[in-house]
C-alpha cells in the first residue's frame, strides 16, 4: 500500500540537496557534460537536454525492491534523432537500459535485431536485403552524431540521480543562454524516501525481521515497513523541480515539459495547471492509450492545439513474430512533428533575447 505523506500540495525544497546524497558518479557526469557544452558552445550551436525514460524510488538502500514510473524512453530516444537532424547537439539524459537514439530501431521486444539479419550464401550474418537500406540510413547518422560529438548519453536510474543530474548539467548549460533547451520527457516520481528514513536492508516480509531505524536522536519511522501482514510505505512529495530550473538553475533557455495522463477529461486542464504554475514556455500533454499519434501543445501565449498522425497511418507492421501484444506502432513518428515544432518556438525565443541585446 502506498500512502501519501503530509498534506498532498508539494513544496519547492531548497533543503534536498543538503539532505540526499549525491550519486558517486555525478562529478564525471558533469566534467563529460562541461566540455560537450562548451565545444557546442564555441561553435555557436543550440543545445538540447532530452530528458527520457522513468526514474524509480528505492525502497531500501540496498536495493531489492523499488517503485518505477512508466516509460519505455520512446519519446526522447525519438525526439533526441529529430533534434540531432534539426542541428542541436543534444544531451540524452536517461533512465539506464532505456531505449536510446537509433540502437532503438533494433532494439527490445517489437525490433529485436536478430530478426534484421541472416545468413549470406558464404555462412557470414548480414543485414536481410530488404532491411539495407532503412538500416544504411540509421548507421549514418548514428556515425555522424558520433564523429561530430553531437551526442552525449548520460544515464540515471533512481529519482535522486535525476533531480542530481538534472540540476548540475543545467549549471553548466546557463552559458548558453537562449540557445539552451530542456525537453523533458522523462516519468519522474512524484513521491520518494528521503534518505534519512531508508532502510538499508531488504524489507523483511515479517515484522519479527523488521529493521530499527535510528540516527543520534534514536528511533525515526522508516518510509517501508510490515504492520501485520501489510506492507506500508509512506513517501514524501518530491520537490518542484520544475520550479527550481525555471526561475533558478536555467532562467534563460527554453523549458518544455510533458503531461502524461490517463483520463483525457483532465490533460488539457493539467497542462494549463502546470505551465501557469511553473511560467515556463510550453507543456505537451499526451494520454497513455494514444501518446504514438496525438499530443496537445499548450503554449504561454495561451495557445491549445492538437498534433495527430492521420488515422490512415497510424499503424505499420512490425518485423516480430510475437507483436500482438505490442500497441501499434504508427507509420510516421509523431516526433517528426513535435520537435520541428518545438525548434521553431526556440528560434522564436532566441531571436526575442538577441533583440534585447
Ligand atoms: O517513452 P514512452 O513513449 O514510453 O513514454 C513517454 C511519456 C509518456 C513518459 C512522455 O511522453 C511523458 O509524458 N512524460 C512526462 C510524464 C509525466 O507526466 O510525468
């Protein structure tokens, strides 16, 4: 069972990177993300943190149990090659083992890479005829993205890693000022155990088991623990980060974020909710069932308006044997749509700050 702690409105909490720990990787991340800015910076290019996939929140120190969020990374490994094509260099902030620009044609379940590939007369593996040329033009971008150093992977997995990352490479991405935009598109939890009520040790499914938590002024109420037969968890509301990279950690870029909802009564509601809440330039709502072929842009200026893959080409076959169980996959990638659209808003942007120069 799941509860919610304190009053259910979340607060902007300067405090939680004085009380959660830092990632032992964090300072590598930042030192790759310093010297990727700075060499796009001096060549006068736009950069794009995408950020993509789901964080979890770790029930216990050591890991064995965590709660997820739900995202296969689909939108930003998309969005990340329509970004790299429209001239960004881009910054792929993502959940780890998550689908990544281009290897996400041949990868998981529905695009499994095996099935793109046969034996040739002499017994070599190569690429089935009919996959050459679709795969031809996928290598040659993922070359280009490489010997250009347009693409930087950085991986998270937890919520802390996120909000971590987050805020350190938007540090090091203010020296671009209007030419720096985050596309956020990554599932980020809204709940997490702070670090001073985590268990270190797997949760014993006995409360005989149980672990004692306690610091220098003695027992605190773990977030995860057994009462009778029940499990219960008790979260703490994430901090606003959203709040925090708009008026503090990147107050000139461009700030797009997502709204994911299931219940299509509430997403143009929600998405008006959080663009005025946060003030910055552009919330895309879209709907778990149809994210693949509809998403709503609601801008600043007040602007509410649909993007949709016509119903004629939304689906396509997939090469998997079992792909029943797969959602359709559309024939056009509606990212094809939404980050030309995004990127012409950005020129809008740049172009206003260069005017009040
Ligand atoms: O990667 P994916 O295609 O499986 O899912 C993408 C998405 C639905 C997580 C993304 O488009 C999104 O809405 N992100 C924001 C989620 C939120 O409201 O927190």
């Amino acid at each position: 069972m799941v509860q919610q702690n304190g009053t259910g409105e979340q607060s902007s909490d300067p405090d939680y990177f004085q009380t959660n720990p830092k990632p032992p990787n964090l300072d590598r991340q930042i030192t790759l993300a310093r010297s990727f800015i700075e060499q796009h910076a001096s060549e006068n290019r736009r950069v794009a943190l995408v950020a993509s996939g789901g964080t979890t929140v770790p029930l216990e120190n050591q890991t064995v149990r965590f709660i997820d969020n739900f995202s296969a990374g689909t939108r930003g490994a998309t969005s990340a090659e329509y970004f790299l094509e429209a001239g960004y260099a881009v910054i792929f902030l993502h959940r780890q083992f998550s689908l990544l620009p281009y290897s996400r044609h041949y990868s998981h379940s529905t695009n499994c890479f095996l099935d793109f590939m046969t034996h040739n007369d002499a017994g070599a593996v190569v690429v089935e005829s009919e996959y050459q040329q679709q795969m031809a033009q996928v290598l040659s971008r993922y070359r280009k993205a490489k010997e250009d150093n347009t693409l930087l992977l950085l991986p998270f997995t937890t919520v802390n890693e996120y909000l971590w990352l987050l805020r350190g490479l938007a540090m090091q991405m203010q020296p671009l000022g209007a030419n720096g935009l985050f596309y956020l598109a990554a599932a980020v939890s809204d709940f997490f155990v702070p670090a001073e009520r985590m268990v270190e040790h797997k949760i014993q499914s006995s409360e005989d088991f149980q672990e004692e938590l306690t610091n220098g002024n003695g027992a605190r109420a773990p977030a995860a623990h057994m009462d009778g037969k029940r499990l219960i968890i008790n979260l703490d509301p994430v901090p606003k980060f959203l709040k925090l990279l708009v008026d503090g950690w990147a107050p000139r870029s461009m700030i797009v974020s997502f709204k994911l909802e299931t219940d299509p009564s509430l997403l143009a509601k929600k998405a008006r909710y959080a663009l005025e809440k946060y003030s910055h330039h552009l919330v895309i709502g879209n709907l778990l069932n149809t994210r693949k072929w509809e998403v709503l842009f609601v801008s600043a200026d007040g602007g509410e308006r649909w993007i949709r893959v016509p119903a004629g080409r939304r689906s396509k076959s997939v090469t998997n044997w079992d792909h029943d169980s797969q959602p359709q996959e559309p024939a056009i990638e509606i990212e094809s749509w939404i980050v030309p659209e995004v990127a012409k808003e950005h020129t809008k942007m740049i172009e206003k700050a260069a005017s009040k120069q």
